[in-house]
C-alpha cells in the first residue's frame, strides 16, 4: 500500500510511479480521512509507503495528523519507507517522520527525497524555478525515480538518500516552528473576483473542504494544511496567497 498526498501534483506523479512500479494499492490520505479510515491492514509480504511533500521543511500536518488517528496494522517483516517531494531540501523531515511512526510502533527501512520544482509562495526568499529549471529538475527526478522504484520493489533496506541542505535543523525546527505556526492558514489567500471565471476548480481541489462557493470563500475553520492547490490550479491566477505577487506551478510530464 502506498499512501500519498500532494498538492501540485508533483507527489502524485512520483507515488504513481512507485505503484506502476510495485502493483500496489494507491491511497489518497484526504480520500482516506473523508471515508472515516481508523485501521489500515499490511498483509503478509505487501510493503507500506508514505509518499507526501515537504511543507515548511516538515511533513504536512495532514499527514502528521492522519498518521496519528490511525491504526497499523503490520507484520514484522513489513517493508516501510518513506519519500518525500521538495523544492531544493527537506531538512530534519525524515526526523520528524520516523519519531511519528515510532509512536505508532513503526519503522522506517528506507527513505527518499525528490528534488521537484519549487512551489512554495509562503516564503519571500524562495522563488519559483524557471522553466528551464523546472524542466530540468523533472528530468533529474525521473531518473531518480527509476533507482528509487528498484530500490522499494527489491526491498532493500538501510537505504536513505536524503537533501538535508546545509543547516537542516534550522530550517525544519526554527523556519519550520514557525511556518506551522504563522503560515498554515487559509486567512492569507484571497481572490481577484473580476479574474474568476467561476469554475470550482479550487473548491473540488481542496484535500479538506475548506473552500465553498465561487468567487470561492475560505471557511477559516482551522482545517486548511496550506497545499496551495487552490493557489497553483487556479486556470486564471485569480487566487493569490499574501500581498507578494508569485507565479504559479503544476506538475506535468514532459
């Protein structure tokens, strides 16, 4: 079973490759949430993946907060790993990960990061990749996708190839702490209603219901995990996250 979310598309893509690549079930962690998941059951010789984005150097809170609500159900023999999409690092991510796996009495035999184009509008010195870049960086991350694919399906273990950057506890833990505190929250995003075409694209995008309506209104309920889909989808750019004017990114395969 592999576990996902994403919300530019570009976790999708590579936790798609990893289920071509193994045969194993695809599950939409907000699909999971929405359908009252309490239990999930690893069968003899089936391997347990989380794949998810690095949000603020840390795993989203949404997956944090489903891995805490849920309960595994594994073998000892289970094979569990770990990979996680990101801009450029991911810090003390897999940290962070593997102490909340562990407290649900879980392990991780090995873990991945993806370096994928940058998405992330929520930082003033962080900036969207060029298209040149962007190209390039998804042509780099389908190679690594190919090693990593054989990697998960000869179940090796004891593999971690991580991008920490150079001072990963910073990033995750002091620009992290504050990202969760300051920066998940739908009462950033706003809408330039004379550029909305009214589509409830961002509405039916949303992994938690938090937007109704179109012009679309968030519905400040504590529930936004700040993915940007909204932001990242939206066909006229009409959503727009803070006062910094930022482009917009979306996973496509070349």
């Amino acid at each position: 079973m592999i576990l996902y979310f994403s919300g530019t598309g570009n976790t999708k893509w590579a936790a798609q490759t990893l289920a071509q690549a193994t045969g194993e079930e695809l599950v939409y962690i907000p699909d999971a949430i929405k359908k009252g998941m309490k239990s999930i059951n690893i069968a003899e010789g089936e391997r347990l993946g989380f794949c998810f984005p690095t949000h603020g150097w840390q795993p989203p809170t949404l997956v944090r907060e489903f891995i805490r609500q849920i309960t595994f159900n594994v073998q000892p023999s289970t094979y569990i790993y770990a990979l996680t999409t990101c801009g450029d690092n991911m810090g003390e991510l897999m940290s962070i990960l593997r102490k909340d796996l562990e407290a649900k009495g879980l392990w991780l035999d090995s873990t991945f990061a993806v370096v994928m184009p940058e998405s992330n509008v929520c930082f003033s010195f962080l900036h969207l990749d060029t298209k040149e870049k962007e190209r390039e960086k998804i042509r780099q991350a389908t190679q690594r996708m190919e090693h990593i694919c054989e990697v998960v399906k000869n179940r090796r273990r004891g593999v971690h190839e991580l991008v920490k950057g150079a001072i990963p506890r910073t990033y995750s833990y002091v620009l992290g702490g504050y990202y969760v505190k300051h920066l998940i929250t739908d009462a950033k995003f706003w809408v330039d209603e004379k550029a909305c075409i009214g589509c409830g694209l961002c509405g039916k995008l949303c992994p938690v219901d938090d937007i109704k309506g179109t012009p679309p209104e968030w519905m400040h309920n504590g529930r936004c995990t700040n993915c940007l889909a909204c932001y990242h989808h939206c066909p006229r750019h009409a959503i727009h996250w803070g006062t910094m004017k930022r482009g917009q990114y979306v996973f496509k395969s070349e």
